[in-house]
C-alpha cells in the first residue's frame, strides 16, 4: 500500500479454511488425484529417460549424457516425493496436529529443492573434473536421438507439471515442473556441444555441463528459498488479501476491515482473523448477525474460514471526533512510512482517544519504533486534555 501525502483509512480482509471445519472434500480429493496421476506420469517419463541415457553415456563415454540421465533419475525421486507428500498432507486433523498435515505439501518442495540442488553440486563437480582431466566423447546416431526424444519429452513434462501445479496449487509440482525445464535446457545444451564435437573436433561439454550446472544450483536455491518462505509463513498475494477487504467491506453497516492475519496450514488453507469497523450504537444481537455474515460469504467466495471477527467502534455523530480524526491524519500524512490509521475512536465522556497505525516493513525496526514513538509523543502534546492510546499494528496484509 503506498503513501501518497494522506494516510489511508484502508480496507482490510480475513480468510482462512481448514480441515476440521467446511472443507470441500470432493474438491480436495480431486486436487489429490491430479497431483498424484501427474506425479505418475513424471515418474514413468524420467525412468525411460535415465535407462536409455545411461545407456547412451556408457557407450559413447559422454559425462554430459550421464549425468542428464542422474538428473532424470533425481527427477523421478521427486515425483515419488511429491506423492507421499501430498498423501501424507490429506491427513485429517486430529489431537497432535488439530490444525492438520498440510503443511506436510512445504516440507516435500523442500526436499525436492534439495535434491536439485545436489543434482547441481554433482553435475558441477563432475565438469569441472572434466575440464581439468578431459576425456574425448564419441557420439553415434543413436545418441543424438535420444538426446532430441529427452529434449523433448522434459519440455512436455515441463509444462505440464506447472500448469496442473498451478491449477492445484501445489508448490511440488511447479517446482518438478520447473525443473524438468531445466533438464531440457542442460539437455539441449548438450547435444549442441556433441554435435559441435561431432562436425568440428571442438569439445566444449564440460564448460557447456559447468554453466548449466550453476544455472541449475541457482534454481535450487530459488526453490529452496520459496519453499522455506512457505513454512516460515510468507505473506500471501496481494490480490487474494485486496479481494476479501472489498467483499467485507462491501457488507452493509462495516466501515472498513483492517488487521488482516491469515496462516496457512497447506495450500488452500487458509485460516485467520479480521478487525471491522461499526457503528458504535450496533446491537450486540445485529453484529453478531452481521459477523456469521460475513464469515459465510467468505468461506463461499474464496474458500477461506475466519476464526475471528473483531470490531472497532465508529464515532456516528460527534462532530469533534471527525475534526479530531482529520486532525490526527494529517499530521501522520507527514511521515511517508505510515501506510495507514484505522480504528480510530474518541470518548468524550472519558476524554480518551485510541487508534492503530501501521508503519512499513520497509522501514528498519529501530526507525519504526523511534517514528511510532514520536507520534504518540506529538498526539500527546496537541492533545494534552486526552489520555492517548496508539497501537502499532504489524505491516501484514497488502
């Protein structure tokens, strides 16, 4: 959310599904037998792969080819790998683990992360190997077959994985899609070098098997950082967070929905919390109507469960208020790291005023906590006859 010299009374939304509760069953089965049936194919596909390029390697003495059908091999090992994890992860949800096992589905992209990564540390070491104590290759007909067939084959599967991975949301297979692309490339990389070697006598496989190879280190580390983001608890897309603070704040009598918290215990199952602003003359009866409202249409439109609903009361008629409210953001207009105010709220009765901002994460955590500090210092002094109440909210939600 940018700052553009007026501080922001932002919309904010909640979402969050698990297993426990209204979770589509049929639809999750379906997301489990095409994770499962792809994963199967991909296995099937790299087994002929690494037998006949083994066999290929060993009789025309290609390192390259070798170690393509290693990585073929590794490949297949992360289709088993994302089978069992996404067995493992439709677990229901039980006293040990209440929120369930989907979590399960992060900890299989990271073992798939790794063993491209060791794929890459071992293609590497074996080129560079082959750069100092060179070894000459001798390519025949068949072997640039099956690299083409390879070539190929990896392309297909490539896309195949990632357009089912997306499709399901399954981080497993985008990351066996993305790398089987790979494997085309370094394919294709070799049979460029074979047939440089085959009709100019220039033998450049192993520097071809070292470049590729610190490509393919460099995917495993994206992957391993995605995947490690995901178990940390990386923040969720902007346009999911965006599309639910409109369809609350859409409701009828909600002012504005702030403090979006969302945990994922898998993919597509989200869980969290949301603060709305309401009148503050809201019927206990009325709000509580108005919170299974919204929890409902939710759950409906983007498969999400709100644990919690909380609210923040609205100043209706008070003039004061609305002058002091205008007040207060313009003075936080002045520092171009809040993104946002809400929540706020003015009791004459009391002469107390609360209200939370937020302060970017851009912004080092010593500055914020100096800024924040600041501001209460400067609410305080202008408004000496209040008693000031500034909570500093956490920059989670777009």
């Amino acid at each position: 959310m940018e700052n553009h010299g007026e501080v922001e009374e932002a919309v904010t939304y909640t979402s969050t599904d698990r297993d426990s509760k209204l979770v589509d069953t049929s639809s999750s089965m379906t997301r489990d037998a095409k994770i499962v049936r792809t994963s199967i194919i991909g296995i099937i596909a790299n087994i002929f792969l690494a037998g006949f390029k083994f066999f290929v390697g060993s009789i025309s003495g290609s390192i390259s080819i070798t170690l393509d059908a290693v990585n073929n091999l590794s490949d297949s090992m992360s289709s088993v790998i994302t089978i069992l994890g996404t067995k493992l992860s439709q677990k229901p949800a039980d006293k040990k683990h209440p929120y369930g096992y989907g979590r399960i589905e992060y900890l299989s992209a990271t073992i798939i992360a790794v063993i491209v990564l060791y794929a890459g540390i071992t293609s590497l070491k074996e080129s560079v190997t082959k750069i100092i104590y060179p070894e000459a290759a001798s390519y025949t007909t068949v072997a640039f077959i099956v690299l083409a067939v390879g070539i190929i084959v990896k392309l297909l599967l490539s896309r195949y994985f990632i357009a089912v991975g997306k499709s399901v949301d399954s981080k497993s297979l985008v990351a066996s899609g993305s790398d089987a692309g790979f494997d085309a490339i370094l394919s294709t990389s070799v049979l460029l070098a074979a047939l440089l070697l085959r009709f100019t006598g220039v033998n450049l496989e192993a520097f071809v098997g070292t470049v590729i190879s610190v490509i393919i280190i460099k995917s495993g580390f994206e992957m391993l950082q995605d995947a490690v983001g995901d178990i940390l608890g990386a923040r969720l897309s902007p346009e999911l967070t965006k599309s639910i603070k409109k369809t609350i704040a859409e409701h009828d009598k909600v002012y504005g929905a702030f403090d979006l918290s969302l945990h994922a215990y898998g993919p597509s199952k989200l869980e969290g919390s949301v603060h709305i602003e309401v009148p503050e003359d809201m019927e206990v009866h009325a709000l509580e109507q108005l919170q299974t409202e919204i929890a409902m249409d939710i759950y409906e439109k983007f498969g999400v469960i709100l644990t919690g609903i909380s609210v923040y009361s609205h100043n209706m008629t008070s003039e004061t208020a609305t002058g002091i409210r205008a007040e207060v953001r313009k003075l936080l207009s002045e520092y171009k790291d809040v993104l946002q105010m809400h929540g706020f709220y003015l009791d004459e009765e009391r002469n107390s005023m609360k209200f939370d901002i937020i302060i970017s994460f851009d912004t080092p955590a010593e500055k914020r906590q100096e800024e924040y500090k600041e501001i209460c210092t400067r609410i305080q002094e202008k408004y000496p006859d209040y008693t000031v109440r500034i909570n500093l909210d956490a920059d989670i939600s777009q």
